[in-house]
C-alpha cells in the first residue's frame, strides 16, 4: 500500500521541544502524533531503570514490534517523537527533523524539569557534541534530514510553517503516495534490539 502522507521524526536531545513542536504539527497537519516515551512507559516496553541516571533501559525490539503492529509505514501521516532516531528503519521514514537548543537555554529547561548530576550531565554534553544530528546523518539519507533551531517561542512557529511547506511539495511530488520500499540505499534501523537510556 503506498502512503498518502509523509512519516515525520522530529527528534533531539531531551528538552530541546520535541513534544512542543510534534504537538503543534500534528494539530495543524492532522497527523497523528506518537510519543514514543509515553508508549515505552505505557506498554512496558523496558527492562527497569539505570540505576544511576534513574532513566527507563528501553526493550527496543518490542518498541520496534510495536510500532510495525501500528501500520504506520503503510498508513504514513505519523510524527514519530522520541530522543533517538536510528531505531526507525528508513522505509518508514520521509522526513527527519533534529531539533538543536541553545546549551544555556537547554540548561535552563532541564534544571526546571528537575534533570540532575549525571542525567544533566550527559543530556547536555549530547547536545553540545550533537549527538542526535550525527546520529541521523548516519542513519539517513543526508536529503531526508533538517537541522532545525528551537531556542524561542518563535521559532516554533517558524519551524511548523516550514514543515508544512515541505508536506505540501511531498504530495506534489508523490501523487500517488508513496511506497514503503522507494527510494535507494534505504538502510535498515541499525542497532535493533540495543539498549537505549530515556
Ligand atoms: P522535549 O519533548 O524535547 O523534551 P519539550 O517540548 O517538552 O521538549 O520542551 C521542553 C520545555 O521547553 C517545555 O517547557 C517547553 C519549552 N520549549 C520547547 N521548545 C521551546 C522553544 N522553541 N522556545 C521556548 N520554549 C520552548
């Protein structure tokens, strides 16, 4: 079945306003928006907590089961909204946006979120070596991937009205929707069944 409408990751270090921004997308692109986080927790999808970030160690083949069960590469119109993004086999995906905050500013948002010791810690030393960026790069094609600025209010917008641009010139491009196995070189979620800390 070829999807009539694009699959979107927005992903990022912890803080960097995922949630803001898939939210806001999803209400103005009608798409249907998958906190991955809240589906680990709620489903289970875990094997306890680090005991020393207290952060959940994610099951991520029954993550990827999961998710597959959904159809959401054949159905498309899906924000996929988590702090990693290699997991998510590139057939699925149209559509990689990496969110990047101001370290200050990411400090900020953290500390008021309660994060830390070694959990703010290492968010931030993530975020300043960019961490999520590369890790997108190497997972997907360089053209699917956008770097994109989430320090003010305002570039929340800014960003959506940009994203929905993009979907627009995806359907021009893709009448017919698109099926899961276009495009070349797709490469397959690596690291399957690795631990990921949340
Ligand atoms: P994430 O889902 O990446 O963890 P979030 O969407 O929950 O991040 O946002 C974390 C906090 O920062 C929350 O209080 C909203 C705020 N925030 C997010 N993006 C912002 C932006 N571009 N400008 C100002 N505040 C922002």
């Amino acid at each position: 079945m070829a999807r009539t409408n694009p699959n979107i990751i927005v992903t990022g270090t912890p803080g960097v306003g995922k949630t803001t921004h898939a939210e806001q997308l999803a209400r103005s692109l009608g798409f249907k928006h998958i906190s991955v986080n809240q589906i680990v927790k709620d489903e289970g999808f875990h094997e306890g907590k680090d005991e020393e970030t207290g952060s959940w160690i994610v099951d991520e083949e029954k993550l990827l089961d999961y998710l597959e069960e959904t159809d959401l590469s054949a159905l498309g119109g899906h924000i996929l909204d988590w702090h990693a993004c290699d997991l998510f086999p590139e057939r699925w995906i149209d559509l990689v946006i990496v969110l990047r905050c101001d370290s200050t500013t990411l400090y900020d948002r953290l500390t008021a979120r309660g994060y830390k010791g070694k959990k703010l810690e290492e968010n931030m030393d993530s975020e300043i070596m960019q961490v999520l960026l590369d890790e997108a790069r190497e997972g997907y094609r360089e053209e699917i991937v956008v770097e994109l600025r989430s320090d003010k209010v305002e570039d929340v917008d800014g960003n959506v009205e940009r994203v929905e641009g993009w979907v627009e010139g995806w359907r021009r491009d893709n009448p017919k929707g698109r099926e899961e196995d276009e495009g070349e070189g797709a490469k397959e979620g690596e690291g399957e069944g690795a631990k990921t800390l949340v």
